[in-house]
C-alpha cells in the first residue's frame, strides 16, 4: 500500500491554508494535500483520498455524471413499515403530537 496518496479533490490546490504552502523563497506554491496512510487502516473509505469534506464535495459535483454511472438508480429503493403512529406526549408546558414511524424487520425489506 502507498504511503500517502495525493488528495483528490479537483480544487485543493487552490486553497489558501498555511500547509499547503510549499517550495522555496521566491517560487511559493499552494500544493495540493498529501494523505498519509498507516498500516492500521486509517485513514479508511473516502478520507484515504480526500482531505476535507469540501475537496471530496468538489470531486463528487465536477465527476457527478460519472460516479452515478457506476451504480445508477433506475428504481426507487423501498423500506417497509408498519402502519405510522400518533403519539400523544403531555408536559408541564402542553402537549404534542408526533408520527411514530417503525420500520418492520429489515429481512422484509427490499433492496
Ligand atoms: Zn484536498
């Protein structure tokens, strides 16, 4: 396994944080984060390849069409419920409804 993999956000070059600052005087560049990688797993999922939740968000919107074209929804997903509750909870200050909402045992579920 690498050592470290370069952040894969698009635009992470182009932000101004004191560490991305490298080179030497006279030719300073902004330069996108390197991830290091540890022999534990971390960082793990996505985190390997992005430094921020805004560099992964920027990945994600410019490449949308094609990351969607890996698993495309066609059909909506469903989870199945039993039939929603109304609540009825009494406080000092009042009382208030709400939806009680169960999902049935996720072995009936599809999808
Ligand atoms: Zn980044």
């Amino acid at each position: 396994m690498a050592d470290y993999f370069w952040c894969h956000g698009p635009s992470c070059h182009t932000y101004v944080t004191t560490d991305r600052v490298r080179g030497s005087k006279g030719s300073k560049v902004l330069r996108t984060r390197k991830i290091k990688q540890n022999n534990y797993g971390y960082p793990s999922g996505v985190w390997q390849y992005f430094c921020s939740n805004g560099c992964y968000n920027d990945f994600a919107n410019k490449h949308a069409e094609q990351i969607i074209r890996i698993a495309p929804r066609l059909e909506p997903l469903e989870t199945k419920i039993e039939d929603p509750k109304k609540e009825t909870t009494d406080t000092h200050w009042g009382s208030y409804t709400r939806t009680v909402i169960n999902k049935l045992d996720e072995s009936n579920n599809v999808g």
